[in-house]
C-alpha cells in the first residue's frame, strides 16, 4: 500500500505538470495591469475584481477556451512553517488540512499547497472562496484556469534556484535555497533606497522576459483541475490493477501460491512496521504543535456581560452601579446604596467572589435629585476561578 501511495503521488506529479504544459498563456497581475508573459501586451483592470481581470485577459487576444496560468501578488497568499521533514508532499498535505482549524482558529476554509524541504517545511495557503471566485469569473469569460500562484515566485516555476525576490509594493521577500524550495517568506521592516529598487527589478521578471516559458515547478501553485485528474487516474489504475489480478490469478498464481505466500506475508508485515513508525512520528509532531498553541488556548476569559447580571442580581433595593473596572482576575465597582454594608454582606456569600472588601471611604451622595441616606461606595472583589498568575507561571515554565 505504501509503495502504491507513492506511484500514485508520482503520477499526479507528472499530470500536473502535464496539465500546466499545455496551457496557452501565463498571465501576472501587476499595479492595476494585467500582463502577458512573453508578449509586450498587457491591459490595465481593477486588481480587487476577477470578472475585470478576466475580461482583460480577453482583451489581450487570448481565445476562447484558452488555458490560463494566472499569477497574483503576494497578499493574496499565506504561510506557514512546521517541522514534518520527515513526510512525503502528500502525506504533508493531508495532515495540513486535518489541523487546520488549529493553524487558523475561527478562519474561514482554506486551501493548502506545498512542497516539502527536509526541514522546516513552509505551506502556502489561500482562502478557498478566493479561488473560486476567479475560477468562476475565468470561466464567466470563457478561458480555463489551470493554476493559481503567487508572483513573486515567477523564477522558480521556471526552474530558477537560489535567490530572493522581493515584491516592492509589499515589502514581502521570498526565499528559495539551491535545491529549489521555499526556505523564506516575510516582510522586510526597512531596505536602503538602492536594496529596495534592486529588489524592484528583480521582482518583475515577467516585464522583461522574452524567453520560452514552461512552469517546472508546480508545487507553489494551486492547481484548480488537480482533483478532476486524480478522480480519472484512480478509476484507471483501478481498473487496472483488477486486470492484472485477473490474469495473475489465473495464470501465474496457481504455480506460485506456496512461494510468494511466506514473502508476500513478510512483506505486508514490514510495510505495517512503517506505517506504524510514520504514524507516531506524525502523532509527536502533531503533540508538539498542540503544545505550542496551548498558552494560547487555555487563556483565562472573563465574560463581562455575564459579570454585569451576577452583580445586578446580588445588590440590594434603590441600589445601583456607576462604573465597572476588570484587570486580569480583579474588579472594581463603584455604585450607590442606601446601605453599602449590605452590598458587602451580598457579595462576600457568593461563590464566584472573594476578597470582597471597600475599596474606598463610604460618601454620601450629596448630588440633587438623590434621596436621602444614598451613599456612595467603592468595593474591590476577586474572580474565583480564573488564575492569571497561574497562567504566566505556566507559559513562563515552557519559554524556558
């Protein structure tokens, strides 16, 4: 099963780049103009619209059905790095899209790709809404889209290593190392004058190219026909493999049962120990990223509005607050009462507080249109239940 997993990863492999073989132009969206790679032509549109972008497209002579690679700017795009050096590209994908939810808390769907470096590994991701909005304006104006990428990345799709382009409108600086992959992604703070127009002119090949492109890279791509191509070469090589048990089954299996049977159970027992090992190394990496996240998660919360009914229900009669002041684990109020003993007493049975105490010097309230016996009070209490102090002390422990 393992070596099947890994042809088939193989296979898609070589459709990708089959399927970006033939496409018919490479299109870059650059400072509100669309440009053809390869041809002087270009067409300004609206950069935040795919149906202006699409219509550009046609408007640079493209044909109808055309196959179209389409690059955008870095924004578009997102990052980020774990330690699964160990995996294969899909076995990395896969274990990507189960945590993504805990990558990106409360964000909406996303799509991932990326390629594996033996260690860190970096992902791309993009929002899944996103790509299917230009994938159905594209096809509103009649073209196919085969693959979206980030621009900045125009040279290693050619099979360029070894350099950093930097985008000089977002300031963000891509790595790519000798053997080809994606080692940087972050936005330069400042750069000398002459630093940033270098890294403007290099990080618009596209402008200047006049050589025969072929994307050699697909990794770095969102590849919008991958799963229709993977749905037809399963089906395929289903069907092939019955038809290879057939005929083995029928003609060599009868002379060689007793042989490859002890060989056969052998192997299927060291394919079992692999799979074993790769499953806990994932399950590792995958505890050693909860365990990252978890000063985040676990944060004390203070629900205010639930704070705000607990103290409305526990003051006395023709009493009321005046103002409210949360810090950490520790409240202070300020209100008016005909008696502020009473608030004391309220207070100090519940079991949500503690240290309930006056803050301040009870006042009269001396202010026209206020009965009188009204006082005013200040009184400091402490939220049971909520630790902060424990909380610093245990992210302090992990940071060392």
């Amino acid at each position: 099963m393992k070596y099947l997993a890994r042809l088939r990863d193989r296979w898609a492999d070589f459709q990708d780049l089959r399927t970006l073989g033939a496409a018919e132009a490479v299109l870059t969206l650059d400072s509100g103009k669309l440009f053809f790679v390869g041809s002087p032509a270009e067409a300004e549109c609206d950069p935040s619209s795919p149906g202006a972008v699409a219509l550009a497209a046609l408007s640079l002579g493209l044909a109808a059905d055309c196959r179209v690679i389409l690059l955008l700017p870095s924004e578009h795009f997102s990052t980020s790095e774990h330690q699964f050096g160990t995996l294969d590209r899909g076995a990395l994908l896969r274990a990507l899209h189960f945590q993504q939810d805990e990558l990106f808390p409360g964000m909406e769907p996303l799509v991932v790709t990326a390629a594996c470096s033996p260690s860190p590994s970096l992902a791309l991701w993009m929002r899944r809404s996103e790509l299917e909005r230009w994938q159905h304006a594209f096809a509103s104006a009649g073209l196919k889209l085969l693959a979206v990428g980030p621009r900045n990345l125009f040279r290693q799709y050619l099979g360029v290593t070894g350099f950093s382009s930097l985008d000089g409108k977002s300031m963000l600086e891509a790595t790519v190392d000798p053997q080809g992959d994606l080692t940087g992604w972050s936005i330069k703070e400042s750069i000398e004058r002459n630093g940033s127009e270098d890294g403007d002119r290099a990080s618009f090949p596209w402008k200047e190219f006049k050589g025969r492109w072929r994307i050699r890279r697909p990794d770095y791509l969102f590849l919008l026909e991958k799963s229709k191509s993977r749905s037809r070469f399963g089906l395929w090589l289903g069907l092939a493999v019955v038809a290879v048990g057939m005929l083995l089954t029928y003609v060599v299996l009868p002379f060689t049962q007793q042989l490859n049977l002890r060989a056969e159970l052998e192997q299927q027992a060291a394919d079992l120990r692999q799979q074993a090992g790769d499953v806990l190394a994932l399950r590792e990496q995958v505890m050693a990223l909860e365990e990252r996240l978890a000063p985040v998660l676990n944060y004390p919360k203070i629900k205010i509005g639930t704070l705000l009914m607990l103290l409305d229900e526990n003051l006395p009669k023709e009493s009321w607050l005046l103002g409210l002041r949360v810090t950490e684990s520790n409240v202070e109020i300020e209100g008016v009462s005909p008696d502020p003993s009473r608030v004391i007493e309220l207070l100090s049975v519940r079991p949500e507080f503690s240290d309930v105490a006056f803050s301040r010097a009870i006042q009269q309230d001396l202010r026209r249109g206020r009965g009188e016996g009204i006082s005013q009070f200040g009184i400091r209490l402490k939220l049971t239940g909520i630790d902060f102090d424990g909380w610093r002390q245990s992210v302090r422990k992990k940071d060392e």
